[in-house]
C-alpha cells in the first residue's frame, strides 16, 4: 500500500512541474505578424449577397504604421483609423459625418488576396465577410 502511494505521489509531482499542453503549443507555434502590406489596397466583398461592399485600406502619411480604412455598402460609408495587433487589422470606424465610432472591423489575411473580416456596429449583429483583392 505503502509503495502504491509514493508512486502516485511521485506521478503528480512530474506532472506538476512539467509544461502543459497548451503552454507546450505556445512555445512550439510561432507566432504570426502581420504587415500593412498584407491589408493595404482595394478589396470587394466576396460573400454570397453581399457583393456590393468595399473595402479600401491605406497608409497614412501622417505616422508610420497608421492605416486608414473605408468601408462602402450601397448609400453608406464608414470610415476611421486601423492599426495592425499581430496577424489581425483592427479598424475603429464611423458612419462618414458622425463624429462617434460606431463599428469595428477586424480582418485576417487569409492568402496575398483574401481577408476575412467581422464588422462589428454598435446597434447590430456581427457580419461575417470575405474579401477578394481588386
């Protein structure tokens, strides 16, 4: 009985002071970074009913890494500033003329010509887009 519990004993010690599985995975997956590169240019939106909608990304002149964003649906605009935070492009955008952000769009490149992006606005639900290079 005795040897039954310092072997068990001993099994919860190693196990306490090994790594996890997930920090294990963290350790060996690099981490992926984006760059401007990979969001800037002109995009059109490649989801099934949803095809009328644009997206334009730039470098701003004005400080090194901003990037500006403007999205287009039919009659509608929203524009704003984005930055990049690791692989995603995070856009922080308003409805041209109003002076309150009232969506957020974040992408993911998914190649050199596709995104997929989440538009997020203040009073709606999340829509899920993909987007294709022009």
């Amino acid at each position: 009985m005795m040897r039954r519990f310092v072997v068990v004993a001993a099994a919860i010690v190693t196990l306490g002071c090994g790594e996890s599985a997930v920090e294990a995975g963290k350790a060996a997956a690099p981490s992926r970074v984006a760059t401007a590169d990979a969001f800037a240019g002109s995009w059109s939106s490649a989801t099934p009913g949803y095809e009328f909608i644009r997206l334009t990304v730039v470098s701003k002149s004005v400080e090194q890494g901003a990037l500006g964003a403007r999205l287009t649906l039919s009659g509608l605009a929203f524009e704003g500033n984005a930055r990049i935070d690791a692989d995603s492009l995070i856009a922080t955008m308003s409805v041209i003329g109003s002076s309150e952000p009232n969506a957020t769009l974040t992408a993911h490149a998914m190649d050199a010509n596709t995104l997929s992006a989440r538009l997020r606005t203040a009073t709606g639900t999340p829509l899920a887009l993909t987007f294709s290079r022009q």
